[in-house]
C-alpha cells in the first residue's frame, strides 16, 4: 500500500479521535461555534507564520497557529465570565479573520500553502505533520482523562460546580484550550473551512442517539472514522477532496439522524 495512503489513513484515526473528544466536549459545554472559532483564530497565526516565512524569518505555523487559538480561548473564556461564551466566541472569530485577511494579502508567493491550510489535505501531510498530530491527540487524551469529570461538571452544571468550590472559570480556559490545540492539529489535514463538520457534525449526531456521555464519545468517534475513511476511499477513488467528502458525509450523517428521530 502506498506510504502516503497509509499515513493518512493513520492520520484520520488521530483526526476522529480529536473530534470525538473536542467536538462531544464543545457540544456538552453548548458552544459548538467555538470550534469554527478556533479553527479562523488558528488561520490568523498561520497567517502572520507565512508572512514571517515570506520576508525571510523561518518559523512553523504550529506555535503561532496554536498561540493564536489559545489566545482567542482565553478571550472567549475572560467573555463567559462576563455574559455569553458565544458572544466571545464570535467577536474573536471576527477579530482572527481580520489578522488573517490582512497578513494573507501581503504575503506573496504562498497561496498553496493558504489553500491547504483552508481545506486541508490528508494525503499532503509531511512527516512534521504526522508526529505534530500524534503528539497532540496523546497530550488532549491525557489530560482530558484527568480532568474529565470536572469538564462535564462545569458544562452541564457551572453553577453546581462553582458552588462545589471548582474554580469554573480556570477549568473552561483550561478546556477551550484543549479544544484549541485539537482543532489547531488537525487544520493542516481538514482546512480551517471543513473542521467545523467533522469536529461538531458526529457530536450532534452522537448526542442524538447516545444514551450516556461515554456512549456518546464512542458513537461521534464511529461516525467520524467512519467519515473520514469513507471520504479517503472516494477521494483515492475518484480524486476528489478527502476532507470535503468527510465533511459531506458526517454533515448528512447528522440530518439523516435528526430526520430519523423526528419521524
């Protein structure tokens, strides 16, 4: 089997697994947005790390696309203390695309490089990527299994848990950001544009049909894999956009679901 298909298909376990654990953690704390956020927080440090690249400072898109997120986490975050986590959400969103559109228009010769990190492509992934996505999943899984229950605390009850005593505020940074280096990991291979799909799409379909949270984390891992590997074979297939037909797949998978249970 050829060493580019294989990577990729590796690469998509790591990808279903950051979604299933990112993307359900989003839908329980009901801020699905975040996500898309993330991703177009993410865009702008790529951007400002392209431009850097263009003028002759060699530097990787990771840590200024990951120190982006993280920023706009804490913003995010600063703005659920105050009113609406969504509102936050969307204001950094705006503020993100901003930096990005204006860095983007001034660097030259690096429009594939855009167009990548945009929409993604599993099987253009270098051997940087690869390790850059393993080692993030193992850091996500790792410290989401640690403080797994207080996540779920602070989501489905902030109010109990504050008064419990758990510092709220300091746990939802902690998880945006968690939220952040998955979606940041996995942008290279699905595009800023499509990470939405495949990181919400199963959550919301698994939130459908799951009767219990770790039902539900299994169940948006299934139909992630699922999306991803049917999206690959399509795509070596047909040479068509793998992400995009992952995106495709997963965002049907959802509205056949909802259709299936309003019926």
């Amino acid at each position: 089997m050829d060493e580019l298909l294989i990577k990729a298909i590796i690469v998509s376990a790591l990808v279903s697994i950051n979604a299933a654990v990112a993307g359900t953690l989003t839908v329980f704390r009901r801020a699905s947005f975040l996500v898309a956020g993330s991703a177009h927080s993410a865009l702008a440090g790529v951007a400002v790390a392209l431009f850097l690249n263009s003028i002759g400072f060699e530097v990787h898109y990771f840590a200024f696309a990951l120190l982006a997120a993280v920023f706009a986490a804490f913003l995010s975050a600063r703005a659920s203390k105050y009113g609406d986590i969504n509102t936050g959400i969307a204001i950094a969103f705006a503020l993100s695309m901003a930096v990005a559109v204006i860095f983007i228009s001034v660097t030259r010769n690096y429009a594939s490089s855009v167009w990548q990190f945009l929409f993604g492509d599993v099987l253009l992934l270098t051997d940087d990527d690869f390790a850059l996505i393993a080692i993030s999943t193992a850091f996500v899984l790792i410290a989401t299994s640690f403080l797994y229950h207080k996540f779920l605390f602070i989501s489905f009850d902030p109010d109990g848990a504050e008064a419990f005593g758990i510092n709220v505020h300091l746990y939802d940074f902690i998880l945006i950001s968690l939220i952040s280096i998955s979606v940041v990991s996995a942008l290279k291979a699905i595009g800023a544009i499509l990470v939405f799909s495949i990181f919400i799409a199963p959550s919301a379909s698994a939130m459908e049909l799951g009767k219990s949270t770790k039902a539900v984390f299994s169940i948006s891992f299934i139909i992630a894999l699922l999306s991803m590997y049917f999206g690959l074979v399509i795509s070596y297939q047909y040479s068509l956009p793998a992400g995009a037909l992952a995106a495709l797949i997963s965002s049907l998978t959802y509205f056949t679901v909802t259709a299936r249970k309003m019926s």
